[in-house]
C-alpha cells in the first residue's frame, strides 16, 4: 500500500506532529505545494482557502508551536491536522486516537468535521477511538471490532449491538453501542443472557469462529466479492486492461471512484490501555 500508493494512503498519528517553528500558514503552503492538482490556483491561495474551510483564518499567520515555543491551541492543531489531509487528497486515512485530549464536545466537532470532508472528498476514513459517546458513534458507517487480534465484527454501526445480543448477550439499557461492544472483550464486563450460558462464545478464538461462520460475514464476502468483480479487482493476468493502463492507475482509478466511507476501530479491544 505505502509503496504502490504512496500518494493516495495517510497515516495520522494520535499526537499533531509538525514543526513548531513553521506558522500554520507555511505549514499548509507546503502541503498545498507537495500535491500536484491545486485546480490552477497558487499554494498560498490554496492554503488560505483550507485555512477558511476550517475557521483557522486568525491563526494563519501563528506558529504551530510546542512545550517551548508559544503558538496554536490543541483544537487548533487538530483542525491543521484536518486541513492537511484535506489538501492531500489522499483517498484513505487513517487516523490513530485523533480524539486524545479532547473534551467530549470537541472531539464530536472534530469527528463531524472529519465526516464532512470524507463526503467532500468521497475518500475513506479508518479511525480507532477511545471512549467513544453515541453521537460520535453515530457519525461512522462502519464499525470493526477486534478481540486480542482477532475480528469478532465487521459491518454497519447500527447493526452490531444486534448481531452480538442475538449471540446471546445483555446491552444494559444506559451502555452506549460503544460502550457495549468493547466489554463484549473483558470477561469481568460481559453479561451472557438466561439460556446462552452454554452457547455464547467466551473465548477470542470462540467469537472470531462465530462472527466468521455468521450470516452477516458471508454477507460481506458476497459484497467484497460482487465489488471486486464490478470493478475488475483481480490480478493483472486474468483481465485485459490495454498497453496504456497499468495496474497501479487502474487501481486507483477505482480506488477514487468508492462511496465515501468512515470506519471506526474499537481501539479498547486491542489491548489494556493506561489512558
């Protein structure tokens, strides 16, 4: 992915890393600058207008800063994170704790503010996110979620809580979907209900066998299937694709041309954190 598409994958890290000395100004100059397609507009132009999209005009001309040097605010720095992968164009992000050390109402600004551009740019968005409330939860299409490295769901976030309550499990009734899902992955936490004491999957091995043997899995492999063939997504050797068209540019033609996608990773299953 990082070599063949190097130019349509991000990567965002949980902590905002740019150079502090650099002013968010030439911060997003020199995104702007580093893509080939600014639709004939100047970097400077370009890099005012993200400024603008995501109300950072007052801060154009401030240095990003850090623990030394005096400059932007954390939401600040989260909306340049934004804007620069608003300028990449990269058609798939993914974003690791980008809500760490936000309070709840900015952090659900920064999510629907991301589901916006993921619209906007028909791209798609991977996020793992700690703690998260229902309305942030509500802003994804997709949920994955993972037991000790294996996947125990994947699929439409407001089909899970039911997939895993027809396994045979308790949603108390004040749990968020988040909420609920990730103490599906924490013994102490899971409530099995009367009846399923004898059938519900207790172990990672015992819910990974479940979710794969499910209908809704077969369902998704049918989808991934189906879109593969649509779109012709299988080695080179099987298709004709002409002396012009390589693989690469094929893929990514069709990698643009996806519905736009915002996926969220149940971080607190991956492992204990301290945070």
């Amino acid at each position: 992915m990082h070599r063949k598409f190097r130019g349509n994958c991000l990567y965002l890290s949980e902590l905002d890393l740019h150079f502090p000395e650099l002013t968010l100004g030439e911060t997003l100059n020199f995104t702007a600058r580093a893509r080939e397609n600014t639709l004939g507009k100047g970097s400077e132009t370009v890099a005012r207008t993200a400024a603008s999209l995501f109300f950072l005009d007052g801060a154009f001309d401030t240095k990003i800063g850090n623990a030394m040097i005096r400059g932007l605010s954390g939401g600040e720095k989260k909306r340049t994170s934004i804007a620069e992968a608003f300028l990449s164009g990269a058609q798939l992000q993914c974003w690791d704790n980008s809500t760490r050390g936000l309070d709840s109402s900015t952090a659900l600004r920064f999510i629907q503010l991301l589901r916006r551009c993921t619209d906007a740019l028909q791209s798609t968005v991977a996020m793992s996110v700690y703690q998260a409330s229902e309305d942030m939860y509500q802003n994804f299409d997709k949920v994955t979620l993972l037991y000790e490295g294996r996947q125990i769901y994947f699929g439409p976030v407001g089909e899970a809580a039911e997939y895993f309550v027809r396994l045979g499990f308790v949603r108390p009734s004040r749990a968020t979907t988040a909420d609920f899902l990730t103490s599906l992955t924490h013994p102490a936490e899971r409530i099995v209900r009367g009846g399923f004491e004898a059938r519900a999957p207790r172990t990672p091995a015992e819910f990974a066998e479940a979710w794969r043997t499910s209908d809704e899995a077969r369902a998704l492999q049918e989808t991934i299937a189906d879109f593969d063939r649509e779109h012709h997504l299988w080695p080179s050797s099987r298709w004709s694709i002409g002396p012009t068209c390589s693989h690469r540019e094929r893929l990514a033609a069709e990698f643009k041309a996806k519905t736009p996608r915002c996926v969220e990773v149940e971080r607190h299953s991956l492992a204990p954190t301290t945070d």
